[in-house]
C-alpha cells in the first residue's frame, strides 16, 4: 500500500512537521507499506520528494532546508493517483486545524488522525475550551480578545482581562502550536506586550489563568473504543514549557510514566477519554492537563490532534511506557484511520 507522507507546512511549525515526519518514516513497515512523502513548502506548494531522512531529528539538521531545493512540484491530482492513504505529520495552521483533513474528504482518501470539526476546534484553544466547558468538564478561567477590540481600545480590552483573569496569566493565539507566540505575565504592562506578540500569529488571543499545577499528558487511540497510554509529566527548563523547551533547551525533564497515584491516573484517563469523545476524537490524539496538588484538581488544556512525533516528543514515549512501540503505534495509527474511512463508506 503507497502510504502518502504529508510534512511541513505553512506553519510555523514547519521544521518540526520534518522532524516528526523523519520519524514516522523510520517506522513504517516496509514489508506492508511504501512511503511516498510530499513536503509542503512554506508557500504552500507541494513537492514530491525522494529526500534520505534517517536519522533527522534535530532542527540543525541542514537537510531541513534544502527539502524542496531538488524536489519536484506536483498537482494535488498527482498526490491522489501516487497516494493509497494519506498520513499527514502537519502540525498547526493549514494542516492540524482541519483544512487538510477537509482536502482528504473531497478526494475521498482515507487518512490518518482526527476528522474536520474535531482537527479544527481543537485546534482553536477558545473553540476547545467553549466546547469542554459545555460538556461540564474542569478548565481554568478564561477570556478572549481579538485584533479588532485591541486595535479599538487596547488598554480597555488589557484591563478587562486583568478584570476577570488572576494572574499569572498564559497569553496565547487561539491557534498555534508548539508553543508559538505564547507568555506568561505578572502584570499590566506584560501582559499588553504578550497581547500584541500574539496577534502576530493569530487574529484571536486567548487569556487563560496560569495554573500552578504539574503539567502532564496522555495519549488516546481509537474511533468508538478508546484506549489510554500511561500519563507522562514534564518537568520544563524554564518556567513553563516554551518553544525553547521542547526543541532546543536541554534541560526539560520528562517522567513516563508520571510518579503519581494510581487512583489519579485513574481519573485523568476516563476524564480524558471523556474529553475526547467530546471533541469527536479519532486515530489518535495527546490530551495536556494540569494537576494542583493543592486542591486536588485536574484541569484540562489542549488536545492536540497531531501531536509532535520527534526524539523529543511525549506521545511516543507515553505509548512506549504502556508497551506499545512506535511501529505499533504507527500500525495502529494506519488501521484506525482505515476503519473510521470503512465505518463511513458503509453508511
């Protein structure tokens, strides 16, 4: 089966889609797969390409930027005659929120990972919060604003966040990814700083208290039964875990599985089940919660619907601590998104 590897992007994820993509790659099966990769340039050109990966995985890698400097441009009706099912390794923007997925169903592919609605509310931190926050399920205090309020009154819009959201306050685009474009502010003059920092990536900026908490994760497999990997917990090298901590820094520590109770992964699993369920999950997806110790309380973050697939990343290790290896779960990954594309072709 031609396996279509779909990277880069038009993000400012672009460099991390390769990395994640290079380690897909060394997973496949070849035996059962034939991987045909495409890599979106930062345009939003496609290109087939026939590129050597092994071995990437750091953002040095020169390999990085020189993808597209031999590969050839193809049409998207190239892509579906060359392409059996599409697995795409795109992360953020115009390729995590729902408009690959979108270009999938036209063509009729079956694909890896979430669908339409579930890839793009969870994509938009506002969206996903609205949604949780609707079904009952814990998050923390929140509030939005968007580039037009700010351009007509920016102290007025800083000062109702401030208002309605104890600080520290995270301050982050409502879409973006890897950590792009956010902060975490003390007071009134770093907060508008962070407002007008993340408006550059986004039109929509969501204000959120900053709880002081463990930050952990857990992976989620499946369509209609859900299973749960271990729950891991980041130790970041900075004061939360930043751009700089996930891809460059080398201080961040990550414990899987996470040394905490039974009872409470317990209960961080059926809550992220949960919350998955609710955003319409499917294929696969990594679940960030927060943990205060002192009230005893989870509190749901993100769900990332493509979640980084690098040396570096948390899902594979999350799977990897419950047994699981990374050809396994790539498997599985494939076959899930085959069943949800058969499930859909029977109705």
């Amino acid at each position: 089966m031609r396996l279509g590897i779909v990277f880069g992007g038009r993000s400012k994820e672009h460099e991390i889609s390769i990395m994640s993509a290079a380690a897909v790659l060394s997973a496949i099966d070849r035996d059962k797969y034939e991987p045909v990769c495409f890599v979106i340039d930062k345009s939003g050109n496609w290109h087939h390409t026939e590129s050597d990966l092994e071995g990437l995985s750091e953002l040095t890698d020169p390999r990085i930027y020189a993808l597209t400097d031999s590969a050839e441009s193809i049409t998207l009706s190239a892509f579906d005659e060359l392409t059996d099912f599409a697995f795409p390794v795109l992360h953020g923007p115009f390729g995590e929120d729902g408009t690959i997925q979108g270009l999938f169903e036209m063509l009729g592919k079956p694909y890896a990972g979430c669908g339409v609605a579930s890839s793009a509310i969870s994509m938009d931190k506002i969206f996903t919060k609205d949604v949780w926050k609707n079904a009952g399920l814990p998050i923390c205090d929140y509030i939005y604003t968007t580039a037009d309020a700010c351009e007509s009154g920016m102290e007025a819009e800083i000062k109702k966040i401030e208002s309605l959201i104890e600080y520290p306050i995270f301050i982050k685009p409502a879409n973006m990814g890897s950590s792009v474009g956010i902060n975490k502010v003390n007071d009134f003059a770093g907060l508008e700083a962070a407002v007008k920092n993340a408006l550059k990536y986004d039109k929509r900026v969501i204000a959120e208290h900053a709880v002081k908490g463990r930050e952990l994760e857990i992976g989620i497999l499946g369509n209609r039964e859900l299973a749960a990997s271990s729950v891991g917990e980041i130790f970041p090298e900075r004061d939360y875990y930043d751009y700089y901590s996930k891809y460059k820094g080398k201080g961040t520590m990550l414990s899987v599985p996470a040394d905490i109770p039974e009872k409470l992964s317990g209960e961080i699993e059926s809550m992220a089940k949960e919350a998955y369920h609710v955003l319409d999950g499917e294929g696969f997806a990594r679940i960030d919660l927060f943990y205060d110790e002192k009230q005893e309380k989870i509190y749901l973050s993100e769900m990332n619907t493509i979640p980084g697939l690098t040396k570096y990343s948390m899902f594979p290790l999350l799977w990897e601590a419950k047994g699981m290896g990374f050809e396994e779960l790539i498997e599985r990954i494939i076959s899930l998104g085959y069943e949800r594309y058969n499930a859909a072709d029977n109705r």
